[in-house]
C-alpha cells in the first residue's frame, strides 16, 4: 500500500494528546450542593499523580479515530501491477535540436545546445537519451544504441557531439521531424532496460514558416508525448527577400549570345512577418553604383516588384576563354541582390547567376549545295535550330563527327567511307537521326543497325498519309507527352518510305510513330553497335550491346517534297527533345534552394561551393548545402548555378505550440503553452492519482472512521453515567 499525499501521515502523531489527557487528573465538574453545608467553608482538594492508564479501550478508540482521520487525508491506494513495473525504470527521451537557417539569428543556437546539455544532465542512468539534429531532414548525433552501452558517461560524449555542430541553411521540416522521432522508440527500441515512458524534447525557435505537412497523415501515438522548449530572440520584426521570376524565365529567346551582357531584369517578393514594427525597405545590387528603391510594407503582407535599375557591369559567360580559371571570388560569377531595414540579414539576398546557354554541336550529313534554297532539308534546318537561353546549338554541315552531340543524315547523299564513320561514331554512344530519300538505299540502313532483312521501298499510296499513332511517353517525343499537344491532323505527308523486315530478323527496331495506313513513320534501333561475330552462345543470351548508340530513322523528310513537317508548329520542339534525349535539354534551369539537388547527372564533376570549398563528385547526386554560387566543371565545361535560401525561413514569427496539438501531437502536459513540460515524477503523480481514484479506499478508512467514533461516543457517555460524583 501506498499514499497520495503521504505528508498527511504525520497527523497520526496527534495521538499524544488523548494519551497525555488521560493521564492528568482533573476535579470532578458536576457537584450536588446540599443546603446544610452551604455556610461551610471549602477545604482545598488535594490531587495526586496518577501512574497508570485508566480506561484503556475508550483511550484505544480515540487514538484510533486520529489514525484513521490521518490515513484518510493521505489518500492510501494499493499500485497496481501496471504502476508497479513501472517503479524504478527509466523514460526514453529524444532531444530534438532545431539546426536550420531560422536559428542563426542573435544567440538562439547557443541557448538551444545549453538546453540540450541540460536535459541531458538530468537525465537518469536509468533513462535512455537520444539525439536528433533537423532541418530539411533530421541527423542522429546520439542514439539509443550509443546511449545504452556509456548511460553512466553520456554528458561529455554528447557535448563532443554538438560542440562541431553549426545552425545551417536549409527550411524547417517540423513535421517530418516529429515524425521521425516517434518513429524512432519502434524502429530503434532502447536495449538492456525497458522505458517507463517516451517523450520528445524539441529544442526550437518554432518559426512560423516549419513545415508541419508530414503530421496530416501520421497517428501519433499515444505513449509519446513532445516537451517544447522554444528560444526566442530579442525581437522577431523581419522583412525577407525571394525570387519571383527572372526576364530570362519571360523572354528564354530574346537573349544575346554575345560575350558580354548585362543583370537581367527580375521580379523579387518582399515579405513582412506580422506584428513586426519595421515598414521601410530599400533594394539595391551588391557592389554596384547604383540608386536603391525604397519601399514601405506593412506588418503581415507581402509585395511583388519590379528589380531596382541592373548596373550595367559587363562580365564574361562562365565557361568561356574570359572566364579564367576557377580561382577567385565565386560570387563575382553571378549577381545579388540585397534588402535592407530590418535587423536579421540571414534571408536578404538573392543570388542570380548568369545565363549560361550551353553549346550542343549538331552535324548535318549530306548534300548542302542547296542550303540556301527553301526546298531543301538543310534550309529548315538551319533556321530551326536557334539558341534559347540555356541552349546554344552549333549547327556544321559534312563536318568531322568527333565530338558531336546530335547528326542528321540525308540518305543516299553519303559517300561509303563517311558512312562507314558514322557507323562508328554510333556505336561509341553517337545519336544519329537518319532521313529515307525517296531512292533510298536498304544496304546503307543495313550496315548501320546491323539488320540482316530489311527491305525499303516507296509508298504507293495515291494520297497523302498522316501520322495516326505517335508513342509521346517515349523520352525522343517527350515535348508532346500531353495528349493536348499530340494533335497531328494539320500536317500531311505526302510521299513515305516504307521499311520492311522479317519477323525472325534479330535486330528490330522500335516503332515510335505510324503513319494513319499503318507504315513505319520513325524507327528507333537503341542497340546499335551490337557486334557481329560474338560468339553463338553469347548472341542466344542476348548480351548487352556494346555501346549506347542509338539510330532514329525518318520514313519521311520534313522539307515540302516529302510533307508539312517543318512548316509545322511541331518541328522546332521534335528537334529541341531529339537534342534533349541526347543530353541537352533547352529548358531554362529552375531556381534551386538549399537542399536541392545539383544538376550534376552521373558524370564526374567538381564542385567549388559558395564558401571556396572545393568537392570532387563521380555522379549521382550531390545537395547544396548553403545559398550562394556553386561552379560546376564536367568535361572542360563550366556552368555557374545559383542557390537560394528557401522564402519560409524568413517567416520568424513564433508559432503558438497549440498549432502542434492541433495537428494530432500530444503535448506534455496536455497544454498548448511554449515550455509545458511533465518531469517522469509529475507523470507517476498524475497515474497515482488515476490509480486512487479508481480505488477510493479513503471512502472505506471514513466509514471506519464514524464507526469508531460512533463506539467512542456511547462508551464515553457510559462511563459518564456509571461515574460516582463527590460531594
């Protein structure tokens, strides 16, 4: 048996008065006054000592009914066997450190590791502690595992820990935070003791703008309950600075390809957070002469506008001979853009690199005597491959295919030897599109794609044909994956080859697109390059090609002999998604923000980071880690990209931890308040109370109570009657 209020206990002490009245000897109150001895005078009554206890059971009763008021006001409750395997283990506790950009402002990081350390000072041996760094994603800096193998020694290995650690640039993912942590006591359960309860310490500035998206799908669990311990600065008054749009993303085909230019023109969104106190901003280009705008927002809004006059400077295209070496000043690479007026500066620039138009040189195979005459293939082709802002084709005729990103061949108008160099060029991973004339060769096809029954001949048909089944899902026809813009009606072709092979033939090519009769309209052979003479064996397992070089072949050309095709608005996006399937996508690059991946592919690269570090990558995929500048070299190319920092970390304002209870987390303590914590001995408290309550034994010590004051009452007044009275 225990109590609730075990002070109370310390009443059964007031048994010592009935005790100490029994033993002092009193006159006798009620007197008889008889009339013959009124005019006597009284003689005075003398008392003695007394030495032992009289009437021990009515003394025996009055103890007892102080001992049970005492035991009553404790609230006595026998544990339960649930509470009793509770008693003496310890609590899995998971400290959640807020590390992202937010926290870089005044001294938040510092006063959130000193709470850190502090709860891991008070954390018993008993306990088993583990700590989880988050930002964008969460970074174990002290597990369960570690924690149960030095529980006695943990305080120093877990300063050791945090002490490298640094707040980052990266948004607040709150909510997968949480997540992950709840996660944890199931996937990584704490060994060698079992818990008596799991709780989550997050250590944050709980800025309005974390992301609590990964709670709407997540049941939390009952057994888990999160403490906030939320540092705040001095003040939370802030203006914030993103992108909106550049002129490039409006005008991606206006752009001079010169060696020179100047800022581009952008759009950019200030933000104010609410309940701030400052209103007055001023934008203005880093190290440039040039005259600020000034601007007025209010608390709680947000404003797009136009970018304060570019200043003009001329500075050479990354990757070209004036770019120089890699040494030096990364940001002298691009342009940023600065906000003042307010107090925290960690999100009041905007990083702009420059336009980077990448140069994919494309070959064009075949007659080019007439390059400058509207029937010709070449004419059109010329005219359609115009540079973009991120793509700047190379356009040669008859040129040497080394190094080429793209080839056009016109059939029937290639000399044997350059033939043979194409097929070469191939199957070293070359990409080739190849156009059927109307006396088209099958021997030429043959020797390219290695097929061994291929048949060529002109179509018959009296009309023109249209395209009546185009693969747009395939990546050579990505531009018209929409099903809107997959409409071929208004193009006619009006002659076409018509390839043939046989259905044993070991080499098929891939239909891509039909024509509306059901003829081939483009064949698409990805495993040229097979070698003939591999051994039977190996041909009957179906070896790997040797190379990755793929052959498109047109049935039809797009010049107006053979159809409509390049007067058409489909025949500048097929070329640009043909350009793009061979590496060079001409879509602009989008606007990354820490966190993002690098558009590195799976090519080696170096990487020069913001900071002047420099990272050698073999591909796959490499994050950015901080806003600024990175400069990227793959092959001799360099590109500069810029990073940004993510626009909800200007949003400062603390959130109210209610919104956390909101979204289906258990509060300890059951309150919404910042800082509503319950210690392991307030919650045993709490399943005490719960526990007597159930039981309410004080009810049963109260009837035994008035019962044994009921038998004190009727004894005492029985010994009062039997009682002699002196006169």
């Amino acid at each position: 048996m225990t109590w609730l209020f075990p002070l109370y206990l310390l009443g059964a002490g007031a048994i010592v008065l009935p005790i100490v009245l029994h033993l002092r000897r009193r006159a006798p109150k009620d007197r008889v006054v008889f009339s013959s001895l009124m005019f006597l005078e009284k003689s005075p009554q003398l008392f003695t000592k007394r030495s032992k206890l009289e009437q021990l059971l009515l003394l025996a009763l009055r103890c007892l009914a102080l001992l049970l008021l005492a035991l009553m006001f404790s609230r006595p409750f026998v544990r339960g066997r649930s509470d009793a395997s509770l008693a003496g283990k310890g609590e899995a506790v998971v400290l959640l450190l807020d590390g992202s950009a937010s926290m870089r402002r005044d001294d938040l990081w510092s006063r959130a590791i000193a709470a850190v350390e502090e709860s891991v000072r008070k954390a018993k041996p008993v306990d088993r502690v583990a700590v989880v760094r988050f930002d964008r994603e969460s970074k174990t800096l002290w597990s369960f595992d570690q924690d149960s193998k030095s529980a006695g020694g943990r305080v120093a290995p877990i300063q050791a820990a945090l002490k490298p650690e640094k707040p980052g640039w990266a948004a607040t993912d709150l909510g997968q935070a949480l997540v992950d942590a709840a996660s944890r006591f199931q996937q990584s359960a704490p060994t060698g003791n079992a818990t008596a309860s799991k709780r989550i310490v997050l250590v944050s500035d709980l800025q309005d703008g974390a992301r609590l998206d990964a709670l709407r799908g997540f049941a939390w669990p009952d057994d888990v309950e999160v403490e906030v311990v939320q540092v705040s600065a001095a003040g939370t008054d802030n203006l914030s600075l993103s992108l909106a749009a550049t002129e490039s993303d409006e005008n991606s085909g206006k752009i001079e390809m010169s060696a020179s230019r100047e800022v581009p023109g952008v759009r950019v969104r200030v933000s104010n957070v609410r309940e701030s106190k400052v209103d007055n901003f001023s934008l203005q280009w880093e190290n440039a002469n040039t005259e600020p705008l000034s601007g007025y927002l209010t608390a709680g809004s947000s404003r797009v506008l136009r970018s304060p006059p570019a200043p003009g400077k001329n500075r050479p295209l990354a990757g070209s001979a004036a770019a120089g070496s890699l040494a030096g000043s990364v940001a002298a690479s691009g342009d940023v853009l600065t906000l003042t007026g307010d107090a925290w500066d960690f999100d009041n620039r905007i990083y702009l690199a420059p336009p980077q138009p990448r140069e994919a040189r494309v070959t064009f195979i075949g007659d080019s005597a007439s390059a400058n005459e509207a029937a010709s293939p070449l004419y059109y082709l010329t005219r359609a491959l115009q540079p973009t802002a991120s793509l700047k084709p190379v356009l040669e005729v008859n040129a040497t295919l080394t190094g080429a990103s793209l080839a056009f061949v016109q059939s029937g108008a290639v000399e044997p030897q350059v033939m043979a160099s194409l097929r070469q060029w191939i199957q070293q991973g070359g990409f080739a599109v190849l156009v059927l004339p109307a006396d088209a060769n099958p021997t030429e096809l043959s020797m390219l794609t290695d097929a061994k029954t291929l048949a060529v001949t002109e179509s018959t048909g009296a009309e023109y044909a249209m395209l009546g089944d185009v693969d747009g899902a395939h990546p050579l026809l990505h531009p018209f994956a929409d099903t809107r813009l997959r409409d071929f009606t208004k193009i006619r072709f009006w002659h076409h080859r018509v390839v043939q092979w046989k259905d044993d033939e070991p080499n098929q090519p891939e239909v891509l697109a039909k024509f509306d009769n059901g003829d081939p309209a483009m064949l698409l052979w990805s495993n040229v390059g097979q070698a003939a003479g591999l051994p039977a064996q190996a041909e009957t397992q179906r070896v790997a090609p040797l190379s990755k070089g793929r052959l498109l072949v047109l049935t039809s050309g797009w010049h107006p002999a053979d159809s409509q095709l390049a007067l058409s608005t489909k025949f500048v996006p097929l070329l640009f998604g043909w350009l793009e399937a061979a590496g060079f996508s001409h879509e602009a690059a989008q606007n990354l923000l820490v966190g993002d991946a690098l558009p590195i592919g799976d090519a080696r690269s170096s990487i020069v980071q913001p900071d002047g570090t420099t990272i050698e990558s073999a591909g796959g995929i490499a994050r950015a880690e901080m806003p600024g500048f990175f400069k990227i070299t793959q092959g001799g190319e360099t590109r500069v990209i810029a990073v940004n920092l993510p626009p909800e970390e200007g949003r400062i304002h603390p959130m109210e931890p209610q919104k956390l209870a909101e979204a289906g987390v258990k509060l300890a303590g059951g309150g919404g308040k910042a800082g509503a914590t319950m210690t392991a001995e307030e919650k045993q408290r709490l399943d005490a109370s719960e526990e007597e309550a159930r039981q309410r034994m004080w009810l049963w010590v109260l009837v035994s109570l008035l019962a044994v004051l009921v038998w004190e009452t009727w004894l005492a007044g029985r010994k009062h009657n039997h009682q002699t009275v002196p006169v």
